[in-house]
C-alpha cells in the first residue's frame, strides 16, 4: 500500500545532449505537482543538459537531478527505477512531452488504484509527433483494452495488426517492474522494446486510460528511429531482437491472452528487424534474416510457427525479389500513414 509520502508516480527523463528541447519535456512533466517526482538522469552529456536540468531543479523542488557517465539509455533507466520512490513509474525521453490535462488524468487516476486497486500497469495512448506533419497519427489501444477499469489478462482482447504497446504507452506499477529483473544493455539503442517487453511477464492486472498523453516526436535528423540511422545501427536492433528472444527462453510464454499479447509484440520486432535486413539489399542481409528466424525456429519452433502465421510473419516471408518489394512496399505505405520515419 502506498504510504502517505510515497509519491504516486516516479517521472525519469533520461537526457543525452538534450539541451535543444529539454526545456520544452521538463515544462510538461513538471506541469503537475501534487504526487509526482520527476527525475532527470543526465547520462554524462557534453553540453548545457546539466546546467539546464539544474536551472529546474532550483525552481522546482520536486525535481530531482541524477548525473552519471555515459551507459546509453537502458543505463540511464536502470538508474531512475534504482533512485525511484513512487508507487508508479514512467520514462519520458528528453525530446519528447505530455499533454498536461492528460497528465492530470492520469495522476487522478493513479490516485483511485492505490492499496488493493493497485495494478501493475497502466495503458494511455501515445502520439507520433512528426515534425512538419499537420494531422499526427495516434496509437490507441481500445479495441483490445476496456477503457476505465482495472482488467485482468482475460478481459483483454487480441491487438490489432500493427498495434502495440510501446514505452511511450506505459506507467508500471514499480514494484511490478523491480520483480521482473529488467536489465537492459548499455551503450545499445532500441532498448525501450525490453522495457515494454520483458516485464509484461509481471503483469496481471492492467488499466486503460483514454487519454492521449505522450508525444514521441519524431522526424529530426539525427534521432535513432530514422531509417537511415537504424539502417547503420541495426546491429543493436537484431541485439535487442535476440535479448529478448533469450528474454522469453529464459522464462517461457505465459498463456491466455498475456501470451497472446507478448508473442504479438515479439512478432513486429521480428518483422521489424526483417524489414531493416531486406532495405540494406544485400546478399549478406538476406542471409541473416534467415538465420533470425531460423534461430527462432530452433529454439521455439511453436513460437516460430505461430508468428509465421501471423500476417507480419507471412508477408516478411514472400518469396523471392518480388516477394521482397512487397515487404518493402507493405512498410513505405506504413510509413505514410502513420508518419514514422
């Protein structure tokens, strides 16, 4: 149960020279003060991301500033949930913000799940925020989570094609996150997929909140998820893609529809990591997306059968160079509707 002084929710905000718009995060998430402590971990940036952080924490008490040397973002993470003391926790990365009457919403809503309605996670929708688009997309989760009352895995439905929940969607319960053993991998992007996945196995009991609360804002050159930087770093997605297949080894797939819902998640990583595999056009990059799902295949073969039923797995399998203009064709028209990078 929380105590009286327990904050309701622990806010990180892992920052790596994030001076150009951490200003704009730290408004937004400081917005509400009643219950909540926001934690900027300022993971050893070489410019003004310090001095700024600290400019906010004079003014506002209930931020917190954490310096370290550089680990990447899963260090800066782990450091958060390590100095953490609310009830609740949630990243929002330095380039991104909340919508504040959302962001009352859901400090509210965390105030009515404390002692026995405590849940181990909260869902609220997230929106792509793509610069110099008019009308962003936003991911919303109510075909597959009743809005409004705490949910057992059982009175979840199946998500759609291409729906899930990322890290921007997500508030844990803290304890919740602590008992799943997350670890993430340092100096390694796309760590956020092994936030949002692994502790899914610690989940019981879930709450959808309707509101659109988070902006991932996307579009500027130099941001990871750009498909010419994943192109470059798509060592660190097959790695995250791998951990947590080694993740799900490690501890089985829960069944129901908990089950449902991570083979779901693994199932667009791996169409995900195909897709970066076939742009590249290389013999070479053939090769190993067969050898991605070959491993697959030989570690969990009903896994493997499962996601290639999937319309994902179906179409990251269509034969030969047609086959593969298909794909690639199937993620350009992703991209303009939902307007990712």
């Amino acid at each position: 149960m929380a105590r009286s002084d327990q904050p309701l929710l622990s806010l990180i905000v892992p920052a790596y020279n994030a001076e150009a718009y951490l200003g704009r995060c730290l408004d937004s998430v400081t917005a509400v003060e009643q219950s909540v402590e926001v934690i900027v971990v300022d993971d050893g940036s070489t410019d003004r991301t310090g001095r700024l952080a600290q400019d906010y924490v004079d003014r506002r008490p209930w931020l917190r500033l954490v310096s370290q040397p550089n680990q990447g973002h899963g260090g800066a993470i782990e450091t958060g949930l390590a100095q953490a003391s609310g009830l609740y926790f949630r990243v929002v990365d330095a380039d991104d913000w909340l919508e504040t009457m959302a962001f009352r919403r859901l400090v509210q809503t965390l105030g009515q799940l404390t002692g026995p309605r405590a849940v181990d996670l909260v869902v609220t929708n997230f929106v792509y925020d793509k610069v110099g688009r008019r009308r962003p997309a936003v991911m919303r989760f109510g075909a597959a989570l009743p809005a409004g009352r705490p949910l057992s895995w059982d009175q979840t439905r199946a998500f759609r094609p291409g729906r899930y929940m990322l890290m921007h969607a997500l508030t844990y319960r803290t304890e919740t996150l602590r008992r799943s053993g997350l670890r993430l991998p340092r100096h390694c992007f796309y760590v956020d997929n092994l936030y949002a996945f692994q502790p899914l196995s610690e989940v019981q009991s879930l709450f959808y909140l309707d509101v659109d609360l988070y902006h991932y804002v996307i579009g500027r050159a130099d941001q990871s998820v750009r498909q010419e930087v994943m192109q470059a770093r798509l060592d660190q997605q097959l790695a995250v893609n791998r951990a947590m297949l080694d993740q799900l080894s490690e501890r089985g797939l829960p069944t129901g529809r908990q089950g449902q819902a991570m083979a779901h998640y693994l199932g667009i990583v791996y169409a995900i990591s195909t897709v970066f595999l076939l742009l590249s056009g290389t013999a070479q990059d053939r090769s190993e997306k067969d050898r991605l799902w070959s491993d697959l295949s030989r570690r969990d073969p009903a896994l493997h059968a499962r996601l290639r039923r999937t319309w994902e797995g179906r179409l990251c399998h269509l034969p030969g160079p047609v086959g593969r203009r298909a794909v690639l064709a199937g993620y350009a028209l992703a991209r303009r509707l939902v307007g990712f990078n």
